[in-house]
C-alpha cells in the first residue's frame, strides 16, 4: 500500500480500519490521510511523517516485504477477505476450546438445532 495509492484507496474502501492488528490499522489511518494530503507514493517520505517510533518500525519493516511483483486485485481482495474472516475463526477456536473444558469437566453443552 505504501507503494500504490490506488492499492491504498482500494483497501481504505474495502477494508477502511477493520484491521486485526490496533498498530496495522493506526499505521492504515496515516497512510491513507498521507495519500489524501496528496503526497506521491513514498515509503521513505511516509515514515517520516510518523512520529510515533514503533509505528516508522512497522513501516519499515513491511517496506522489505511490500513487494509489487506478484500483487493484484485478487491477492489484495484475499488478504482482505483472510482478515475479515480472523475474528471469526479466533471465535471458533475460542468456543472449541470452551466445549472441551466442559466436556473434561463433565458438562455438555446442549445440542443445538
């Protein structure tokens, strides 16, 4: 995203700050007000609009993985829908582990219909 306004606007879009992560949607919000501000894609100059440390460390180290080779709508459109679906599957998984206990206990969960 640092690297293509039109990919940024298209996640800010689809995806806006329903990020996962709180440091990936923070670092998400700056960007697309660094790319509404007008400024060119720039990773360099983004991360000098930070001015929060662990931030400009996030963004720099995506910049080493944040490669255009291989990157179009469908690989953005799956990572979107991948964190989308995160809080869902982190419910299940919560819930799985809640059928165990019980059942380790001794106590069944009713069935549901």
């Amino acid at each position: 995203m640092m690297a293509d306004r039109e990919v940024s606007a298209y996640v800010e879009q689809k995806l806006g700050d329903q990020f996962n992560i709180e440091s990936h949607a923070a670092l998400a919000a700056y960007l697309y007000a660094y790319y509404a501000g007008g400024y060119e894609p720039n990773a360099t100059t983004f991360i000098g609009t930070l001015q929060d440390d662990k931030l400009e460390s996030l963004a720099s180290s995506l910049t080493l993985i944040d490669n255009r080779n291989g990157i179009n709508d469908t690989v953005i459109d799956d990572y979107i829908r991948e964190i989308r679906k995160y809080p869902t599957l982190q419910l299940l998984e919560r819930k799985r582990e809640e059928v165990k206990q019980a059942e380790r206990k001794g106590i069944f969960p009713e069935p549901c219909n």
